[in-house]
C-alpha cells in the first residue's frame, strides 16, 4: 500500500520538513493530523526558505492537495496569515489545494491569554509550553466545549458556544488574578474571519476515502515527536496530542489500514526545546558546536535548543511503540569533524540498568547514560547524495545506529537542501 505516515521519533525539531516535502514528490495528497501553530517545519527550496507551522509540507508544490485533519487544533488567523506568507514568496494556496476539515476544533485569543497566564503562575516549574494555546484548545475539545470549523457556518449556535466557552475559561483566568475577556471580543473576531474560512472547508474523511479508493498516494505528516506525545512521551512536559503514527488515522478520518509504512525522522544528534529531562544533554562545549553547526533555533518560538548525544535508546522505545518501520537520519554532516562521537545504548539509576526510558518523573530525571564512543569522520558528507559519497567511519556510525534502534535507515539526509538525500528504500514501494 503506498501511503505513508511522518513521525518525529525525538522530541520533534528532527527535519520532518524536509523529508516530507521530498517525500511528496511521490504523493498526490498530504496530511497534517496533529498539533497546532506550535509546530514548525523549516523547508529550504532552490536556496529560499519556507517556515510553515499549521500549513502541511506539501503545500510547496504543485499539483498536490494539502489537508488539514480534523486531529489539529487550528487559529483561523494564524492560517491565514501563514497563506500569506508563502503567497508573498510565489506560492498561491486556493481551495482547490488546501482542505480544512469541518470537524476540526479551533484556536482563539482566549486560549493564548489562559495558556501564557497559566504558564506565568507555574514560575520555576514552567512547562515550556509557546503559549499559542494549543493545550487550553485540546481540553476544550476533550470537554466537549470546544468551538469547532463547521460552527462558523451557524451564527446562533457559535454565540451559544462562545458563551458557553467563557464561562469556563473566565472563571480560570479570574482563579489567576488576569482580566477576563468579553463576548465580542471573541465572537466579533470571529464573524469578521469566517468569510475569509470557509471556503477552505471541506469534508475531509469523505475526500480521502475517495482518495484512497482512486489509488492516490496519500502522505501523512506528523508535527512534534514521540517523546512529545501525551501518553508516551516526557509527561508533564509534552504537547497536548498524540504525536505517534496512530494518530494519523484518528487525526484525519482514515482507518489504520489506509496506512502502509511509518517513517520516523530522527536527527543523528539529539535536540529538545523547553523544559523537561534530556539524559544525552550536552551543557559543554559539544552542546555549544552542535547547536551552532546544526543551527539550533526553533522553528515557532527562535528559542536555542538543547543538545546533545544520540540517544539510541529512546529512539528504539518511540519505534516501537509508534510502529515506526524505517527511519530517516537527518543532518549527519553537523558531526562533520568531531574526533569523537558518543551514543547512549542504556540507562543507569543506582545500581539498576534499564533498557528503556522509564515513565515516572522522578526516573526520568534521575536516569544516567550509558554510552558507546565512535571514531569520528574528518571528510565532509554534507551534500553526499550516494553511500559512495559518505566516509567509511560515517558509514559505521549509521550501520551501528540501525542495531541499537533495531530499525532499519530508509533515507539519509545531509544538508537542508531538497535534493542533498539519499535513498535506501523508498517508503511509497514497501
């Protein structure tokens, strides 16, 4: 079956864009089915650079149907203004190539307003949240308060849920000691931009069916990364969704056998932004020259991320859960150079050895790594477009990663540009 699903198999940050949009080459159809304006996906096209958060990665090229899945929370203004953005650089969006399903929940100011005060009050103990919101969205939606994209069709009944959702989040933000916010500075907001919406709405589990049943390729592009994910990730510092490739099918109206392969991307390092526990972190030097090679900055927020080693052993645990298939390895040219590299392969906490990263908090952030130190590489691989092209030490470096992580590499990319990958196996021919 030739649809694949895009993971983050870190804690996202990974190049999901890149890959993505190569991979789309190769489909007709892409999928976002999680997250919110809180992801970004850097894409670099013929030297100009394209950052998008809410809009799919496909959307760059021609002749291809972008999807946003009923599995994302969506600020009407922020995609609009992303639409924008890329029309400003050459590249039209229409309702022809951008679906927005009718059953997706949306973002509003009030979200932002709670989720920054909420952050502001936790002080020392902040998440790390962007404060876009995304997680107030999430709950509404779980509390079946949410306001939802086909609401802004029936004038009545979005006055009825906006009140209904102020009564709820007021009541937060006065708990707080912040301002409250009025009716209209909602609902007039809203009004105002549905016009502008709705013409991008569509019934998008019926559209992908008959997708599916016209033997389309169908690309489905996860944001985050597994160790992000709600359930299985870094909890409580983890964005509001499941990021793993389960929630392809539940995030955009598909059954799970629609899809055929799972490619988790994982950079041959390892970044996080924000809090929460990092066994491979690097606070030295090493840290310091892989966050200035690999030009470590997130996408959304310019915040610096944290670096450090490849952790081999939580890249294994998100394949398996995630029923990750193959792996593409990104950015192996930002360890051009280094004499030595170093891989975790276990945990330690006392005494005891662990062969997976445990769930409690307190574990997580008392785990020490265990590593395997490589020889380096001095030849450069950045721009390698065939095995031939990589250093033999390279080589090994990735041949190793693949027993640790018990996955197999299915593509290699190194350098930012859409053409500089290599293809082990191509995802749409398994």
């Amino acid at each position: 079956m030739g649809n694949v699903a895009v993971v983050g198999a870190q804690w996202g940050d990974e190049g999901k864009g890149k890959i993505v949009d190569w991979l789309s080459e190769r489909a007709d159809v892409v999928v976002r089915f999680q997250g919110g304006h809180n992801a970004g996906h850097t894409l670099v096209i013929d030297g100009v650079t394209y950052k998008l958060s809410l809009l799919p990665s496909g959307v760059v090229r021609p002749n291809k149907t972008s999807i946003i899945g009923n599995g994302v929370v969506v600020d009407p203004w922020a995609l609009l203004q992303e639409i924008e953005n890329i029309r400003a650089q050459g590249v039209t969006v229409t309702p022809e190539t951008l679906k927005l399903a009718e059953n997706a929940c949306l973002i509003l100011p009030i979200h932002g307003i709670v989720d920054r005060a909420r952050e502001e009050a936790r002080g020392s103990g902040r998440i790390g949240t962007t404060g876009r919101g995304i997680g107030p969205a999430y709950e509404d939606k779980v509390a079946r308060r949410a306001i939802r994209v086909s609401d802004l069709s029936d004038t009545e009944l979005l006055g009825e849920r906006v009140d209904e959702l102020l009564q709820h989040h007021n009541a937060v933000l006065r708990g707080l000691g912040a301002t409250e916010i009025g009716r209209d500075e909602i609902l007039g907001p809203l009004r105002d931009i549905t016009p502008a919406i709705l013409p991008f709405v569509d019934t998008v589990w019926q559209f992908l069916d008959d997708a599916r049943r016209e033997g389309k390729r169908i690309l489905f592009e996860g944001a985050q990364g597994a160790m992000l994910d709600v359930d299985h990730g870094t909890y409580p510092f983890v964005t509001s969704s499941n990021t793993h490739a389960g929630q392809a099918a539940a995030g955009s109206g598909v059954g799970p056998r629609t899809i055929g392969y799972v490619l988790g991307i994982t950079k041959a390092y390892t970044t996080r932004v924000g809090s929460g526990p990092f066994p491979t972190e690097q606070e030295n030097d090493v840290g310091q020259l892989l966050g200035e090679r690999g030009k470590e900055f997130g996408t959304v927020t310019g915040r610096p991320r944290r670096c450090g080693w490849f952790d081999a052993v939580m890249v294994r645990q998100a394949i398996k859960i995630g029923g990750i298939d193959g792996i593409a390895l990104t950015k192996l040219d930002v360890l051009d150079g280094m004499e030595s590299l170093e891989v975790c392969v276990g945990y330690r906490i006392g005494e005891a050895e662990f062969s997976h990263f445990p769930s409690g908090r307190a574990a997580q952030e008392a785990v020490v790594p265990v590593y395997e130190v490589f020889e380096g590489w001095a030849d450069s691989t950045q721009g390698a477009r065939s095995w031939a092209d990589l250093p033999a030490t390279a080589v090994k470096y990735i041949r190793r990663i693949e027993e640790l992580i018990e996955a197999p590499v299915a593509l290699l990319s190194t350098s930012p540009e859409r053409e500089d990958t290599i293809l082990v196996r191509d995802p749409f021919s398994l």
